[in-house]
C-alpha cells in the first residue's frame, strides 16, 4: 500500500512538469539534446509508475481477494451454526442475502472496500502535490475548485445513502427471484413443470420480481442522471472561469506559455482527480453502512444457552418427558401445543398419531431442540434438554425428516455424511436394513456413484421411496441413541 501511495501520487504529475519544460526549452534555446533529454527522463519514469501501479495492484487484489473469501466462509460458518428458527424467518433470509451482497461482488461492500483504501492514500498524497501547485497560482481558484467538487460529493453521498435504504426491499425481490430462477433449472421440479404446464406461472413470477428490482434501480440511476447533469454544468462553468483567468494572466500577468500548459494541466487534473477522491470516500462511507448490514448478519444472537452445561446422562436409554410443554413459532400467535404433557419411558417405542397440522413435525423439532418450548420444560433423563451443550445433544438422535433432503455427493457420502473415514461395511449394512441395497448394488459405481446432476451429469435422480429408503440408511448408519422416524413409510 505504501508503494502503491507512492507511484500513484507521482503517475500524473510526469504529464503536468513534462510539456512545460519542453515548451520552455521550444520558446527558449531549442536545444535538441535538452529536449531528448526530457522526453526519454518521462518516458522512463511514466513507464517505470504505470508498471509498478500495475504490478502492485495485481499483487494486491490476489490478497483481497483471500481476505473476502474469508469474510464468505464467515457467513457459512454463521449460516449453518445459528439457531435453526433463524433459517425459516424471512427477515432473516433477507440479512443474509444483503449479506451476501457485502461480500460477493469485488468492487463494492467489502471488496469495494478494500479497493478504495489501497488507493485512496496515494489520491490524498497527490491531492495535496496538487493543492500546492494551484496555490502558487491563485487560493482563490483553489477555494473555488474545491467548492465545486464538495457540491457533487455531498450529493453523491445522498444517493449512496438512497441507495442503502432501498437495499432491503432490493434484496427481498432478489431472493425470490433467485428462488423462481433456481425452480425453473432444477430437476427435481422438472415432472411438475411439465406435467402441470407450470412454465408461464414460473415465468411471470420471475419477470413480476425482476421488474420490481429493475423500478427499484431505475429510481436510483435516474437521481444519478440528475447529480450527472449538474456535475456537466459545474464543469463547463469550472473551465469557462479557470481558462479565462489563464488566458488573462498570460495576457496581461506575464505567465509564460509552458506555465500556462502547466496551471491549465493542474487545474484539470485537480478537478478530475479530486472529484474521484470523494467519490471513493463517499463510497467507503456508505460501504461501511453494508458492512455493517454484514456485521448485523453476524452478531444475530442465537438462545441464551448455560455456560456451564450439563453431561448428558451415561446411563442408557433415555426417558423423555414433555412437562407442561407450550410452543408457538417465532413471529406467530398461534399456539400449536399448549400444556403438552408426555412420558416416554425407557426402551419404549412410541408412535405419535396425528391429521395433518396437529404439530408431529413440531413435536420432533422441539424434541431435538432445532426450537425450544415457548413455557414448560423437555427433560433428558430427568434433566432439562436446554441445559446439555447443543452440539453434543444432536449427536444421541438419529432422524429421518419428513423433508427428505439428498446432496450432489455419492451415495456413501449421502449415508455416513462424511467423506472421510467411512465404514463402507457398516454402511452397505444399513442399506440392507433401509431395502435400498439392490438398488446401490444395481448402479455402475456402487456406492461411489454421485446423487443429482447438479454436480456429476451422469449423477443418478433416485425415486421419492429410493430417497426415503437412503435417508433411513443414514439415521441407522449414525446408529445413535434415539432414532426419530417423522413419517418413515410416506413414499412407500
């Protein structure tokens, strides 16, 4: 950065010192060996900045770029430890898609960032070169120059934080783009597209929700538009004045020609190049604001838990008991249990009966606290689930979810749910017992054969029963204290 400030400071001053030696010396003595002289002297030191801005800028965006890949895996990271109640609230899929737009874009949030502060040090530095030489003309021109480029920059700021607040609603129309967008190019949809003529509803969802993101940044570029037309103003009113002083002094002030080009070189650059330094603040000012957004993502909090948690009971099997259990959904009034109370005793098998909505998902989420009761307590051997570390309170259930999920991984991969250290006996024998076995044994790669065409085009799109018989493998190949069925036979 610091040699970075350096060349960048130096680059425009060659071009300003450059032409009025040489028109000195073409007004003066003429001299060909002084001229040659000046002429090779810029065109090392121009070739010599150009490089090393080049060179360095490159050196430095490989870096930046490994620093936001960085803040990428943080909202991974965040993403898949937060509470689960956080991943089915709207408010919250929109910070993370304003999230993401912090970081996946190298030129603005966090990229843009750290573009603008590699240079902005050099941009302060020949500011300052540049301040100096108009001084030595007239303050005057220097203070109204400055007035000028204040005007465009604090509207330029206006825009930027117009632009911030429209960000949320902005988001919102991109997800749900993005969601229409991903359904209309997965498979897993496609039987339903075609059989039910899905295509123009798909279609004129995308296009309603793409519009609403185009009005949204039409509205914005047409204030930009505006600040564009001022900002032509200023400028021709800026060279009217500034050139006819040059030409005035030069007249009537004695100013030599080669000072003349120099002033009239300065007094450009200065406007063009001061106006970019705040350009590139006010951008880093309203970054800050979607880092910020990014930070927010972050820091939302997951349940208070004990910071001293309990050990989960050695003695095995578990009793379970719902006691005075009342639950309802975040942002929701309505109660789905209210006084729920039940014992299971150890060793038992229970089956929990239900029309649909009478809350057995619900029941299962709060058994392997994916939320926790709204009142009453969930006890774990006698002891409160809420007390035991959460990490090592998954790891006593083995549970088939109603929605099956499959992943673009191999078919061992989607049973043991690791890539590393798999019991490949141990799952074949799983399998056996889930009735998916012949299925596995048919396939050309056996278990090494890849699920899905999303990352393997020859992967394999298993049945809704194949998928719900490989799911069953998975809760018994992780062979766990509990096993959790949340209608195992749906698809069978």
């Amino acid at each position: 950065c610091g040699l970075n400030s350096i060349f960048i400071a130096v680059a425009p001053f060659v071009w300003i010192f450059a032409p009025k030696f040489i028109i000195d010396e073409l007004m003066g003595m003429k001299r060909v060996e002084v001229l040659i002289g000046i002429l090779v002297t810029t065109l090392i030191v121009s070739s010599v900045t150009k490089y090393f801005i080049a060179y360095l800028a490159g050196a430095y965006r490989m870096k930046m770029s490994n620093i936001r890949f960085k803040f990428i895996d943080l909202i991974h990271e965040k993403a898949m430890g937060m509470d689960f109640k956080h991943t089915e609230n709207p408010e919250v899929l929109n910070n993370i898609q304003i999230a993401w737009s912090t970081v996946n874009n190298p030129h603005k949030g966090i990229g843009g960032v750290l573009q603008k502060l590699f240079t902005i040090l050099g941009s302060v530095t020949g500011f300052l070169g540049y301040i100096v030489l108009i001084l030595s003309l007239n303050p005057l021109i220097l203070a109204y120059l400055v007035a000028n480029v204040i005007v465009i920059y604090f509207m330029n700021l206006r825009i930027n934080n117009y632009e911030k607040d429209k960000e949320v609603e902005r988001s919102e129309y991109y997800r749900k783009s993005m969601y229409v967008n991903t359904t209309m190019s997965d498979f897993q949809y496609g039987k339903d597209i075609r059989i039910y003529r899905m295509k123009d509803l798909l279609v004129n969802k995308k296009k309603y929700f793409d519009k609403k993101r185009i009005d949204i940044s039409e509205d914005i570029e047409g204030k930009r538009y505006k600040i564009s037309v001022v900002d032509t103003a200023l400028l021709l009113l800026r060279e009217g004045i500034v050139y006819g002083y040059l030409v005035y002094k030069v007249v009537f002030g004695g100013l030599t020609i080669g000072n003349f080009s120099m002033y009239a070189a300065t007094i450009g650059g200065f406007a063009l190049w001061m106006e970019n330094l705040m350009k590139d603040i006010a951008f880093v000012k309203i970054s800050c604001k979607y880092v910020g957004d990014f930070r927010d993502f972050l820091d939302i909090e997951d349940e208070v838990r004990n910071k001293e948690s309990v050990k989960i009971p050695v003695q095995k099997p578990y009793g379970i008991e719902f006691k005075n259990v009342s639950f309802k959904y975040p942002n929701s009034d309505r109660y789905i249990f209210r006084n729920l109370s039940i014992k299971m005793h150890p060793g038992q098998k229970l089956a929990i009966v239900g029309v649909n909505g009478a809350g057995k998902t619900t029941f299962v989420k709060l058994l392997t606290r994916l939320y926790s009761p709204t009142e009453g307590e969930i006890l774990l051997g006698g002891k409160n689930i809420e007390k035991f570390d959460q990490k090592e309170y998954y790891k006593i259930f083995s549970v088939l979810f109603q929605e099956i999920k499959m992943f673009a991984f191999n078919v061992a991969e989607n049973i043991a749910f690791t890539d590393k250290n798999i019991d490949l006996e141990r799952v074949m024998e799983s399998a056996e017992k889930a009735g998916i076995n012949e299925k596995i044994d048919s396939l050309e790669d056996g278990l090494s054969t890849n699920i899905l065409k999303v990352i393997d085009e020859n992967g394999v799109e298993f049945s809704g029963g194949e998928n719900q018989k490989l799911a069953l493998a998975r809760a018994l190949y992780k062979n766990a204290d509990v096993i959790i069925l949340d209608e195992p036979t749906a698809a069978l």
